[in-house]
C-alpha cells in the first residue's frame, strides 16, 4: 500500500519514544543479540507476509524466558511503551507488524517443546515453536497437531493460539477453544498467569484462556500452550474433483459426510477463477484435464485402508453417476496427495501474483456463501475496474476455502492498489456479510485491515465487553495499539 492508500490513523502521542536509555535496559534483560535495532534486521519484522502493512518499529526484542517476557512488559507498561506481540509474522490482516515505532516482541526464540503425554496426547510447547515442527514431534510418537494451514512451516503455535485459526482440518478436529487445555500468558504489567493444565474437564468457574484465544495480541502475551493432541490417522485418501455448479458443491458436501461420515477430515473448494490464477502460479500440469466452473478437494483420514478405499470408491461412484461431479483424480501415493493439497494451499499465495490482492476472510451461511464472490465480481464489472489489460486495476476475483466450515476466502488480485478499488469493496462486502447473516472474519481476525468494521458482525452491547476487557487488562493499552480494539 502507499501513502495514498493506506488506511489513515494517527499515532498515540501518549505513547514514550523509545530511547537509547530505553535499549540499554532491554539489553540488561536480554543478551545484546536478542535486541535488534540494526535498520537491516528490522525489515522482516516491520513489514507483514503480504508486504501491504509496514510499521517502523526501531527495535525488536527475542527473549528466551517468560521471566524475560514479564520484565520487558513490566517496563514498557511502567514507560509507557507500546509494544506488539510478533509470531511468525505470517497473519494476514496487518495484525502481527507495528503501525508506527511499536517495539516488537518476537517469540522465535521461545521455541522449546515442554513435554508430551503419549498416553493423554497431551502436549505442551512454548508459543514460539514452529507448528510444523510440532506435528513433526507428534508424528514420530503417533500424535498429529489438531491444526494444519498452508503456512505451517513459518508461523507459530502462540501465533496459531493468538488468531484462533481455523485452517484445512477443523472439520474433523475442531477449533482451538475446544482443542488449547491451558495457556501460559504475560499480562500488560507482567504478571505471569499460568494454566498450563493437563485437565481436559476443569468447571472452576470462569474459563479465562479462551479470552487469550483469538485475542490478537491484545489483551496479553501467550508464551506456553498446553494442546490436546489426537492419534494420527494412518492412512488419509485424497480426491479432487470437477464440478459444474455452486449447488453441486453443496449436494457434494452432504452426500461427502453422509458417505464418509467418521473418516471424512477435510471438505476445500475453489472455484475456476482460483485455479486459473493457481495455474500461472504452480506452473505445472492441472490435476484434471478440463476446466470446470468448481473444485473440490476431499480429504478422507482413517486407520483401516481397504474400509477407507471402500468408503471413498462408493462415493465417488454415486456422485459421478448421480451428476453432482463431472470428473476426478485420487492421489495414488504421498508425493500425489501433496501436490493435489498444493492446488489449494498455494492459491492464497497465487493471488499476489498480478502485484497486490485484497484479502476477505469470512463465514457466510452455505447456501448464500458464494454468492459474495458473484456480487464483488458484479460491482467490479459495473464500475469497469477489472479486466485482461494493464489498464484495469483489477486482473481476477477469486472464491476458496474451506467450505465445510461456511468458511469463504474471497480474494480480489490486484495489479495495484487504488481508492477506486478499495471504496467499491469496501464497506459493500462487509454490508453484504451482515445483510446476509456471516461474519467479517471467520479465522485470520481483525487485525489492523478490520478495524472499522466489528460492528458489522459484533453488537453494540458486545463491543463494549471488549473494551472494558481491554481496559482491565492492559488499562495503558500498550499492547497491539490502533488494532481492532
Ligand atoms: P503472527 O502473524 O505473527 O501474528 C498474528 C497475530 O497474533 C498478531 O496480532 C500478533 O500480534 C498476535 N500474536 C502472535 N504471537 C503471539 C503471542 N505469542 N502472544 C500474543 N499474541 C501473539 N489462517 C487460518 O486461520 N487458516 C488458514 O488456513 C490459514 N492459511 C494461511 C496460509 C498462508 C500461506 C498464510 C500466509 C497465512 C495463513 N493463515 C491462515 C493466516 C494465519 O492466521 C496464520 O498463518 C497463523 O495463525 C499466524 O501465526 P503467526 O505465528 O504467523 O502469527
Ligand atoms: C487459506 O485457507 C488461508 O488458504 C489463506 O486461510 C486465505 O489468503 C487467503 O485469503
Ligand atoms: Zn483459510
């Protein structure tokens, strides 16, 4: 985004200016290597995965230790330093990078797993641990991480915790306020809060760590996760499918769960505009020879292959001869399941490739959920922004995601970023989402792109929460600061 595009906020002048006083006493905490103040090393973290939000941040802090997290939280709450919590820096809604000179406080160095129970597959980890490196732990005893997302191999687990994600397996595993048994968190003044419990029923009255989940950095910092961890299933099956129409897509959902009912673990769809732009992307041959208007990626995950191999043939089958898929390919070995997964993961990433891509994460009731990537496309055409040429702003409106969970990603690829765009997209897909019953952010959060808009999906009375919430946790609100709160 440029000067002209970005959105306009002012900086919180009650805020200190960092000093060189200021970086002498981070350094007494921490080692000299882990305060970063090198204009050089600060690129990374001052700009988010989409390179749309930037802040200039002057310094950024690595501790090893939650004592180490306490007494940096300790002092900028006494100085009155803004400060924003930074996992793997890959959240796409400008939420992980500051605004303005915000200190960043990395957890990459908070990276060591704690313990794991075989017996319970309960797992405790610091929040800095890479989440593919996790499932890479719990696969050699068995165990798989109850969250897979196609940025896995960057972000991290207090990241994960941070944003509530959902990603590609919450269909069979769930969300993480049902998953995270207990949090180990730094409030605002330092205070360490630990629950790290081993429990899976604890009723001692409030159940505070789901207020961390999805909190965004703002109320607190997550430094330990405690996670339930499921058996990995032994054998997974993947199909990718053709389909001629947004109502196929939905009879393929039901007919899917009733089929493969316990071994269905993944339900994605795409449609031929993503996989257009995942073409130019990917470079390779596409998994079916024709082009249809919808796809679907099936994931089915059990522990018994010829009754799993059973369970998929019929219903491939039954759908084919019943017309709801026009044609499909199963993956016949671990190297072809990972490219057909790469068809819809690497689409996230394929719609920056015209230069810029306007991000809409949201959930939306099934049967009108694409409907919005039909409306944006409309409004687009209407205004005439989007076309082949250079001369349009707009190369490709693009619908995803993970349809199972009512969970649409509607992308518009940009060539660059204008006005023009912006205001014909915004506030209309949030207005549309309301009129219609969704939510504005159904896994990425709110971050800094939402900001303006909870009130199309939270009431009045809700925001109010938050905010005394806010108030009473970080009543200097020196966390995460001109973010949704
Ligand atoms: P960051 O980006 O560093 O931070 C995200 C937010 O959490 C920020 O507000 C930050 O301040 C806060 N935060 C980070 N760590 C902490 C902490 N320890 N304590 C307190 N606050 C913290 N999301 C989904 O839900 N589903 C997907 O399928 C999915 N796929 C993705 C695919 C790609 C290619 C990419 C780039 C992103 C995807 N995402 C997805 C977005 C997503 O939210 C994340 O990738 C991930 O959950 C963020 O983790 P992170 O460690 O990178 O956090
Ligand atoms: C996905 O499901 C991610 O691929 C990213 O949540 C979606 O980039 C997006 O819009
Ligand atoms: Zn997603």
């Amino acid at each position: 985004l440029t000067k002209e595009t970005y959105p306009s906020t002012a900086r919180n002048q009650a805020f200190a200016r960092l000093s060189s006083d200021d970086i002498g006493e981070f350094k007494k905490i921490l080692s000299d290597k882990n305060v970063l103040t090198d204009a050089t090393d600060l690129e990374f973290f001052n700009e988010d995965w989409m390179r749309k939000y930037r802040g200039e941040s002057k310094c950024v802090l690595k501790p090893q230790t939650t004592q180490q997290v306490s007494q940096i939280l300790k002092y900028c709450n006494e100085k009155k330093i803004a400060v924003v919590p930074q996992g793997g820096n890959t959240g796409l809604v400008g939420g992980s990078v500051p605004v303005f000179d915000e200190v960043v406080l990395s957890l990459a160095n908070m990276n060591k797993i704690r313990s794991f129970d075989n017996v319970s597959g309960i797992f405790k980890l610091d929040a800095g641990v890479i989440l593919e490196i996790a499932d890479q732990y719990l696969a050699e005893q068995g165990y798989i991480f109850p969250l897979d997302l196609g940025a896995k191999g960057s972000c991290h687990v207090g990241g994960n915790v941070a944003c509530n994600a959902g990603g590609l397996r919450l269909l069979r595993y769930g969300s993480l306020h049902g998953s995270v048994l207990g949090l180990e968190v730094v409030l605002a003044d330092g205070t360490i809060v630990d629950s790290m419990h081993s429990l899976r029923k604890d009723n001692t009255g409030y159940d505070t760590k789901q207020l961390f989940i999805g909190s965004e950095g703002t109320l607190g910092v997550i430094t330990g996760v405690s996670i339930l961890c499921p058996a990995r299933p032994r054998f997974t099956n993947i199909a990718f499918l053709g389909l001629e129409s947004y109502e196929a897509v939905q009879h393929c959902f039901t007919q899917a769960k009733n089929e493969l009912g316990e071994i269905l673990s993944a339900f994605e769809f795409m449609d031929e505009d993503s996989q257009d732009l995942a073409r130019k992307f990917i470079k390779q041959t596409h998994p079916l020879e024709e082009t249809y208007p919808f796809y679907v990626l099936i994931e089915t995950s059990g522990s018994n292959k010829e009754h799993d191999d059973a369970k998929l043939e019929t219903f491939l089958e039954t759908s084919m001869e019943n017309g709801i898929v026009s044609d499909g390919t199963v993956a016949q070995d671990e190297a072809q399941l990972k490219t057909l997964w790469y068809w819809r993961e690497g689409v996230s990433e394929a719609s920056t490739i015209g230069g810029g891509v306007y991000k809409y994460d949201v959930s939306i009731p099934l049967k009108d959920l694409y409907g919005l990537v039909e409306a944006a496309r409309e409004r687009l055409e209407e205004a005439n922004l989007i076309g082949e040429t250079d001369d349009f702003p707009v190369l490709r409106v693009l619908g995803y995601g993970h349809v199972g969970d009512g969970n649409l990603h509607l992308n518009v690829a940009v060539r660059r970023y204008t006005k023009e765009v912006e205001k014909c997209l915004e506030p209309f897909v949030y207005e549309w989402i309301s009129e219609h019953h969704g939510s504005i952010s159904a896994e990425h959060g709110l971050g800094f792109q939402k900001k303006n808009y909870i009130g199309y999906t939270k009431t009045e009375n809700e925001i109010k929460l938050i905010k005394q919430l806010k108030n009473l946790y970080d009543p200097n609100g020196i966390l995460n600061p001109y973010k949704y709160v």
